[in-house]
C-alpha cells in the first residue's frame, strides 16, 4: 500500500452461511491483532439479539468497542444503521473494524451498497467468506445463498477442514474457485492478519439472486430457568430442521450463572457456560422457516414438565 492508504483504516466484512465458523474467525483475529498491538473494533449483525453474541467478546476486547446490530439485515434495511455504526467508529492507532454479516446475507448486495456514504478516513470495505468444507452446497435450496456469499470476496477461509477428507476439500476448493477465480483460498490457521488490511476488493462481477432468498423468518421467546442440561438438548432436538439457526441463553434450575447454547444448521448443539448476564434476558432464538413464538413456546413448555418429571422421578 502506499503511505497515503497506509494511514487509512481496513474494513473487513465476514460473510458466510449459517454455522459455517464467522464467530471462530472473528475470535482468531481479534486475539491476534490485540498480541500484535492492533485496536480492533466489533460490528456484529444478527436477526435476533445480536446482543448474545457480543457477550462472548467481553473477556477478550473492551466493551466500548463492540456494537450490536439487532433486528434487521444488514445487506438492505440495516444498510444505513450500519454505516452511521461505521462512521461514528474513534480514530485509533493502529485500527482496524472488523464486521460479522449475519448467516444470510446477501454477501453481493452488501458489498455494493456498504462501500457508499463511509467516511474518507476508511479504506474500500473488503469481504472475507467462510466456507465450511464439510457441509458447502449441501443446503438444499439454499445452495444459491451460499454461493452468492462467495462471489465478491476477496479471500475465503475454509474452516472444519478436519472433518472433511483431502479429496472432499480439494473438491470444495475446485468449486470454490470456479464461483470467483480471483479470490486467495487459506485455511483458517493459515492466515496472516498483517495482510488483511492490504486487501483490495474483488473485480469479480456477481451473478444477480432474488435478494429476498437472503430474507428468512426469525423470532425469539423468553426463557424459564430450565430443568438440567438434558432439557436444552431436547429443545435443540425437536425444533424443526427448516429452522437453521438455534441459539439461546438461560439458567439451569438451582444455578446463579447462565448457560449458553446453539444448535447448528446440520442438527448438532453445543452448550457451553455464558459470561455475565444476558442483556436481553434469558432468551430461545431462531431463524429459518417455521420460525414462531407459538412452535417455540410449545416445545419449550412440553420439555420443562417432561424434564421435571424425570429429575423428581430420580
């Protein structure tokens, strides 16, 4: 880069689809840029309560220089909110902003619209996507939308390469390459963050996708303090598979602290304990077709009585 660009900030956008690894990015470069004396700055998009996910960067990064970005998408209606995020970032030594796209987003729309309106001070916005090798294009209908997140990024990150055989990411990366030629493929350990901010946006031109493919339905519930653990893995369990993305933050019975958990789009649930205190209270979140406080209520009362039913019975 030249010195005139040198002295203006990167913007890094992380797409990808749902579950495919942004947050483990994200982590990964935040620790690192902080070892290497970096002021890094959190935007974090997400239909629901974005608000969860920033609580996971508290112990990492102070508060003051992460933002939530709840309730809309930020390829579209979240556009202008975004940029005014952006924009009203402090000058820092040594800065770099670095935004995590909710799993649907309309990668290619994003990129067109974001870079209008930002600040002198900032470099072009440059998208980074996440590819999950074990399960990419095994979406079904949302094929489309997975593809359409890689076609304007400059660099692709494949990540859970250890679940996939040799011959799996080799297939991957040859798909990968024929979507955008023009893209760098690494692997998330080996990526180098003093290049990120030297990246240039892609000459790429997408293909065009009914923006309302990136559109799905979204809800969240209250949630009780909760039985055991056994009871959250039975909630992940029988919520339907067209909803893609579970997540939620609760009590169990008898316990001060709260107990995070989520459920990927391939079915699996980690839980794991949550640091502090939900801003938003204990809450059960989803996205995806069949999305609706009265789906999620039901399998959440049902689960509450069957669960208390077995721990009094032991």
């Amino acid at each position: 880069m030249t010195e005139k660009l040198s002295n203006k900030e990167a913007i890094i956008v992380m797409v990808g689809f749902l579950g495919a690894g942004k947050t483990t990015l994200l982590k990964h470069l935040v620790n690192n840029y902080i070892n290497e004396g970096w002021s890094p700055y959190l935007i974090l998009n997400d239909y629901e309560n974005a608000y969860l996910d920033t609580q996971q960067f508290k112990e990492i990064i102070d508060s003051t220089k992460i933002k939530a970005l709840s309730g809309s998408c930020i390829c579209c209606s979240g556009i202008h909110v975004l940029r005014d995020f952006v924009n009203n970032i402090p000058s820092r030594k040594k800065g770099i902003t670095l935004i995590e796209a909710n799993g649907t987003t309309d990668a290619c729309a994003l990129s067109e619209f974001l870079g209008v309106g930002i600040d002198n001070r900032f470099l072009p916005p440059v998208q980074i996507s996440v590819v999950d090798v074990k399960n990419w294009q095994k979406r079904g209908e949302n094929n489309e939308l997975e593809r359409n997140q890689i076609q304007v990024s400059s660099l692709i990150v494949l990540t859970h390469t250890e679940r996939a055989s040799i011959e799996r990411q080799e297939s991957v990366i040859k798909e990968v390459k024929k979507i955008n030629q023009h893209a760098k493929i690494v692997n998330i350990n080996e990526l180098d963050i003093t290049k990120l901010p030297e990246l240039l946006p892609t000459n790429s031109i997408p293909e065009k996708m009914d923006h309302h493919k990136a559109h799905w339905a979204s809800c969240s519930i209250d949630l009780p303090e909760l039985p055991n653990i056994d009871c959250i893995q039975s909630i992940c369990k029988e919520i339907p598979d067209s909803i893609l993305r579970v997540k939620g933050c609760t009590q169990i019975d008898g316990e001060s602290t709260y107990t995070y958990f989520e459920r990927t789009p391939s079915g699996e649930a980690y839980i794991r304990p949550f640091n502090g205190i939900p801003p938003m209270g204990p809450k059960l979140l989803t996205v995806g077709l069949g999305s609706e406080v009265s789906l999620l209520n039901d399998i959440v009362s049902k689960n509450i009585e069957k669960h208390k039913y077995k721990s009094k019975s032991l």
